[in-house]
C-alpha cells in the first residue's frame, strides 16, 4: 500500500524556544527540499523573526509559528504575532474562538493542540478518548487541523497516533521528539499530514550537517516504507505545499 508522503516541518527550535543561530541555520539550508519552515513565539527579538521570515518568504518557502503558550491571552498574542509576520500557519497553543477569528481574518491556516498542554519542553496529557472528542470540537468551530504532540504524550503515543488518526477526519501534523527514522515510519504509516523535526536535527539524531539531515529525511519520507533502505539517500524531489 502507498502512504501519504508527510510534509516535513522544520522548526529552527531547541526545546521548544527558537535558536540564537536561526537566521545562520536557514541561510544554510534553504536550498534544502524542505518547504515549510517555522520558529517558536520564544528565542528570538521581533525584528529578527520579521527579517528571517521575510528571508523565507523570498525564498519562496512556506511559513510557521508554533506557539507553546496556551492561555487565552498568550494564544491571541501568538496570532497577532503571526499577522505582523505575515506567516502561513499557525500552529500550537488551545484553541480560542478569538485566536480563530483573527486567522480566518488574515489568511493563516490554524492547527492548534489538543489535550492538556504544559511545560517547555511541552506535555500532552488527557485520555485518547477526550483528545478525539475534542478535536471534533474545534474542527466545527473552525480548526482547519491539528499539532498532536504525540512523542511528548504521557500515555502510549502509538495508541494515540492510531486512534486519533483513525478517527479525526482533518489534517494532523505529528510534533515533538521526533529524533528516529523508527518514528518517522510510525508517522508516515498513520497517513499524517505533517511532521515536525527541530532539536533533533541540532542534537544530529539523524546523522551529520544538519543540511544533510534535513535532505535524508525528505528523501526518507518521500519513500514508501517498504522500500527504505536504513540509511536514506540525499537525492529528492521538494515537497510541494497544497
């Protein structure tokens, strides 16, 4: 059987805060086959995150914001940020009917969490049951999708990925702790729409530079399972955004 191919979100972050280095690390590895490209809402001054997603922008990438915090005022502040930005998706925190309205007012795709997050580095908690619950929830009050901190749940994040993938009938992007050519096969498997790899790529989990780990994985994603060798090729077609 052929799976979806995953979109690989890399996420200049470490410890859910973006890197010092961002702009250095972009500039790197733009001409890389990853497409969509993200911070967090910590790490970097507001001039600088408007410079390197304008940088993305140019280089005709696609943009995000992974937002951690998850009070009510901290989600709004994550959208408004993402507006004066200018970023595609944003991704993170609960959602909020006002965080909702002003995505849908700018032309920004919504994927917030569900369950009970908390932390930096974060933590998913609540049953699989709640968290597909939920997610029907917010996807009739206008979530296009999901960020499902699977590897960061405190239950059994097989289970979860099965069953939430099985049941809610959205776009999931699987994030956090992906550092295992094992998990990426779990990921693609399940049919998600998307992953994100940040730390894992500057602990080099997934071999040397992180220009070539970066290449590896798209190359590893875009291969169906049965066919991957251990060690992923660094040739590859780019993934296209929809």
């Amino acid at each position: 059987m052929v799976t979806p191919t995953p979109r690989l979100m890399v996420m200049l972050t470490h410890h859910d805060r973006t890197v010092k280095g961002a702009l250095e690390v972009f500039t790197r590895c733009q001409d890389t086959p990853a497409t969509h490209w993200g911070l967090k809402e910590e790490g970097l001054p507001l001039a600088d995150m408007r410079r390197l997603y304008s940088l993305m922008k140019e280089c005709g990438k696609v943009t995000i914001l992974e937002v951690v915090a998850c009070s009510e005022e901290e989600s709004l502040r994550g959208a408004r940020l993402a507006v004066d930005c200018g970023v595609d998706i944003l991704m993170g925190t609960l959602f909020r009917d006002s965080t909702a309205r002003v995505c849908a007012a700018h032309g920004i795709t919504y994927l917030p969490f569900v369950g009970s997050v908390s932390g930096r580095p974060s933590i998913l908690e609540g049953s699989i049951e709640a968290l597909v619950e939920q997610a029907g929830d917010y996807l009739a009050a206008g979530a296009f999708g999901f960020d499902l901190l699977a590897y960061r749940y405190d239950g059994d994040p097989a289970a979860l990925i099965t069953q939430f993938m099985a049941e809610v009938k959205a776009p999931v992007c699987i994030a956090g702790s992906i550092n295992s050519y094992a998990r990426l096969d779990q990921i693609k498997l399940a049919g998600a729409w998307a992953c994100t790899i940040g730390g894992a790529f500057f602990e080099h989990k997934f071999g040397g530079s992180i220009e070539q780990q970066i290449t590896d994985v798209c190359a590893y994603l875009e291969r169906d399972a049965s066919q991957r060798p251990p060690v992923a090729p660094a040739v590859v077609q780019a993934l296209l955004p929809d």
